[in-house]
C-alpha cells in the first residue's frame, strides 16, 4: 500500500492533533455554575422521582397482597375464636347472668282442724305452751298460719328474681293425713274432716291460698295420694272427682292473665287428659320447656293394694295408658327440641320413713321396667330432672341403666308439713338460661322451736346445693348426685350434711346404709341386697 501512495505522487504528513491550552480556557461564571447545577439536580430530581414511583408502586403491591393474605389469616383465626367464645359463652352464660327459677314445694298437708287435733291432743298428754304453737308442731300436719307464712316467704323470694321466677310445683298432698279416707288414724273428735264435702273444702282453701299468692305465675299441682278419695278409686269413679278438681285448679294452672313468658302454653287435649287419668302437660315456648305432670296414683303400690278386683283391671289399664301417654310426650318434645321436667307425686324407689310407715317400695314393680327405660336410656338426654315429693324428706335418687353410667335424677324436697318430725321446707331451684340445665337450688326452711321463742315464722336460707355438695361438676345431673352418694360411704363430713338437710336440721335415727342404698336402687331386692351387704 506504501508503494501506491508513492507512486502516485501524494505526500504524507503527521498532523499532530490540538491539544486545548486549559490554563488559558475562559473561566465560568457564576451563572454558568448556577445553571450546571440547576440542571444536574433537576436530572436527578427526575431520575428519582421516577425510580421512586416504581419503588413505591411494588411495594403498595406486594403491600397489598401482603395484607389480603394477613387479611385471610386474621379471618380464619376470627371465625375459630368466635365459635370457642360461643360455646364458652354457652357454657358459662349463667355465671355472668340472673338465672330462670321456679319453686318446688310439697306436701302441703293443710289442716283445718289443727288446733282441735294436735294441740288438743298436746294438751291432754301434758305438753306445755300448747297455744303458742300457732306455726306448727312437730309430729302434726300443717296448721293455717304455717301454710300463709310459706306462702308469703316464697313471694318475697320470687321478688328477687323477677320475671325470672317462672312458675310453682306443688307436688301433691294438699289435704291432711288424718282427713284423708286412706289414713288409718281417726279423724279429730267432734270433727268431719274425712267425708268427700270436707277434702274438697280442704283442697280448695288450699288452692284459694295459691292463687291469691301466686296470681301471676303458673301454680302446676300433682294429685296426691291424700288428694282424691279411695272411694272413687275403688269403685272406679275417679274422673267424676277430677272433673271437680279440675275446677279448682285450672285457673291457676292455665294463669290467662299472665305475661308470655309465665303463660303456658295448654294442648288441646289437656281438659281430657285431666278428666280421664288426672295428667296432663304443660310448654313455655318461649324458653323450650315441656312439663309433664304424673298421677302416681296408677303406679303407686299402697293404692294398688286396695283396689278390689272387680275395679283393678280398670285402675291397671289407666296405668297403661299413663305410660303410653308419657312416652308419647317425651318423643315429641325430642322433635320440638324441648326439655322436659318430670313432676308427680309419689317417686319411684325405696321409701324411707321415720315412725308412720316402713321401708317398702313405692311403686307397682312392672311399672319401674319401662319407666326406668324410658328416663335413664331412651330420653336421659332431654330430660333435665325429675320432681317428686311424698316422702317428706329432702333425698335423692339414681335411676340408672344397668352398666350405671348413665342416667337421670329425681330430686326431692322436704315436705311442708312437720308431721315427720321434720321442719317445713320449700327450694327454688335455678336453671341456666342457655342451655336450661339445673345450676343450683336454694332450700329454706322454718324452725319450729324459735317460731316459739319470737312468736312468729321466721323463714331462712338453709343451704345452697352448690356450695353445701361442692364438686367440680356443674350441673346438677346424674354424676353429681352419683358423687354424693359414693361419699355417704367415704366422707363423714357428707354424710352429716346429708342427714341434717334430711331432717331439715332436724337429726332423725335414720340408718346410714339404708339412706345410702335407698338412694342408690329403685328395686326392692337390690335395695335388700345392699342393706344386707352391710351387715356384721
């Protein structure tokens, strides 16, 4: 290539490049710095503005999906705390909440001979301050001034629970021993307190006095043995005398003028159950209850014994048809998802008595088989307890299956009458809002011996059951009184708190053993067998 520009005659020439002189350049303004700078922040203001934007916009993105999945976190965590807290708040709404109440009272034995009977009799065997005991006297039924003072202590109860106070079981036994036709002592001299006109008149002074009371709650009364006349039993005539009882009690079971939620509600065939067998059932909707009200007459043992035969296939027939009728209602109040309380008079098992009767069981024993079945197995779920009186003491009873892990209760409270040389007694007992389980009762009392000393009833508080029988269970159900009755064998302390409630404070000679087994077994020979276990 050298060769060709030489021969064409171009000459070459190194042209060194200018090298600018900067010691001699002109030098910059202050102007000139200004604006240089000016520009330069400007670009960088731009260039981070824009990278901020970007910045900013993924992180309000990965923000956002940050939170949405937070979101769904806090959710499903909301979602499992609110159904722990809903049944927490099931489980404990009667803790921070007035209970529902209702009274349990019995064994009214309202006697309107009393001071030509007992204190006259008082009198004659030399007993002092005869006239003073205007309240009562032990071994005697209950004399007018006993009944009023009751009646207006349970009202003043009540005030405290307001319209939590539902209603009042009377669990039979309105009219006196000695006036009953099934008594075997006589009447009071001089008087006639025995014949049809004179208990009639009995049950309705009796009833006069509910009402007048309780006139704006429901008064749910059980028949009695004493309550209705052997003589219709006998001859079969019975309805006639429920057609009169009727009369009186309707008024003060139906309670019209009552609010809604102290009015139950009546089943239509409710006059035709009462007339035909002297049962019947009662709903408060609006809290889901069902009370079905026995005659234990049909089933009671001591009345079977004096039905002729001519009248007994009649007398046993409406027994059959009781139990029919019983477990028709359970299954309904099953498909209405209802409780059920249990009410009557005479409670199935072994009764204990001090003095007037032995030891023997209570009911016809081909009654205990489907009974037992029915409230220990079948409907145990559904039914919160059962209520019964008759045996004028506070008591309990286990109705269980045969494997004895299931099953259902029947609490018993002290008669108001002190014929049993107990003190009168009534309990409120308290149900969880909720759930309607039985929470507590409260029983009260009368001690005779001071209504003596101040003259008049001085009605108290004698225990709370809850804190009388602690436990760790909650409810009153089938495992608490189960853990009651393995005590009366291990804790002494038990059992001296379950014989003074017994007695209503007033210490009986009863049997340890023979309490212990009576409130273990419903069954005559189980109960033997136990008693006799016991012995040296």
């Amino acid at each position: 290539m050298d060769t060709a520009i030489r021969s064409s005659g171009i000459q070459t020439r190194f042209i060194p490049a200018v090298i600018p002189n900067l010691h001699y350049m002109s030098p910059i303004s202050p102007q000139q710095k200004h604006s240089t700078f000016v520009t330069f922040i400007k670009r960088r203001a731009s260039y981070c503005s824009k990278t901020a934007l970007v910045c900013i916009g993924a992180l309000f993105f990965f923000g956002t999906l940050i939170t949405v999945f937070l979101n769904y976190l806090h959710l499903v965590n909301t979602v499992q705390v609110k159904r722990q807290q809903d049944n927490f708040q099931r489980l404990n709404a009667s803790r921070y909440a007035i209970p529902y109440a209702f009274v349990h009272l019995t064994d009214i034995h309202l006697d309107l001979f009393y001071s030509t009977q007992c204190l006259h009799h008082q009198a004659n065997t030399g007993s002092s301050s005869q006239q003073q005991r205007l309240y009562g006297r032990y071994g005697c039924d209950s004399p007018s001034y006993l009944v009023d003072s009751a009646f207006n202590s349970i009202h003043q109860v009540m005030a405290t629970y307001q319209d939590r106070a539902l209603f009042i079981l009377v669990s039979g036994d309105l009219v006196a021993n000695h006036c009953s036709q099934q008594s075997q002592s006589s009447p009071p001299l001089g008087s006639s307190c025995s014949t049809l006109n004179a208990i009639y008149h009995t049950l309705a002074i009796a009833t006069t006095k509910l009402a007048n009371t309780f006139h704006n709650r429901s008064v749910i009364p059980a028949i009695g043995n004493h309550d209705i006349p052997i003589t219709y039993l006998q001859r079969g005539h019975e309805n006639i005398w429920y057609q009169r009882l009727l009369t009186l009690w309707q008024p003060i079971i139906v309670c019209s003028h009552c609010s809604p939620l102290h009015r139950p509600s009546i089943n239509p065939s409710f006059v035709q159950d009462f007339h035909a067998t002297g049962y019947y059932q009662l709903e408060f909707k609006t809290i889901a209850l069902k009370i079905v009200t026995l005659n234990t007459i049909y089933w009671d043992q001591s009345i079977h014994r004096v039905i002729p035969l001519a009248s007994r296939a009649h007398f046993n027939a409406l027994g059959d048809r009781q139990m029919e009728w019983l477990t028709a209602q359970l299954y309904q109040a099953r498909r209405q998802h209802f409780k059920v309380i249990i009410h009557g008079h005479v409670p199935p098992g072994i009764n204990i008595k001090s003095g007037r009767n032995s030891t023997a069981s209570s009911w016809i024993i081909n009654r205990y088989h489907a009974y037992i079945q029915l409230v220990s197995s079948a409907f145990q779920d559904i039914i919160l307890g059962q209520f019964f009186g008759s045996l004028h003491h506070d008591d309990f009873r286990l109705i269980s299956d045969v494997q004895e892990t299931q099953g259902s209760i029947i609490l018993i409270p002290p008669s108001l009458s002190p014929i049993d040389n107990n003190n009168p007694g009534y309990r409120f007992v308290l149900l969880e809002q909720q759930t309607l389980n039985i929470l507590d009762y409260k029983q009260y009392f009368l001690d005779l011996e001071l209504t003596i000393v101040h003259n008049r009833a001085l009605w108290q508080l004698e225990y709370a059951f809850r804190t009388y029988y602690p436990s760790g269970i909650e409810a009153i159900n089938y495992q608490r009184i189960q853990d009651i009755n393995s005590k009366l064998l291990t804790n002494t302390n038990t059992w001296t708190k379950y014989q003074n409630a017994r007695s209503v404070h007033k210490l009986s000679q009863h049997i340890r053993f023979a309490c212990y087994c009576a409130m273990k077994h419903i069954y005559y020979q189980l109960y033997q067998q136990c008693v006799n276990s016991f012995k040296t």
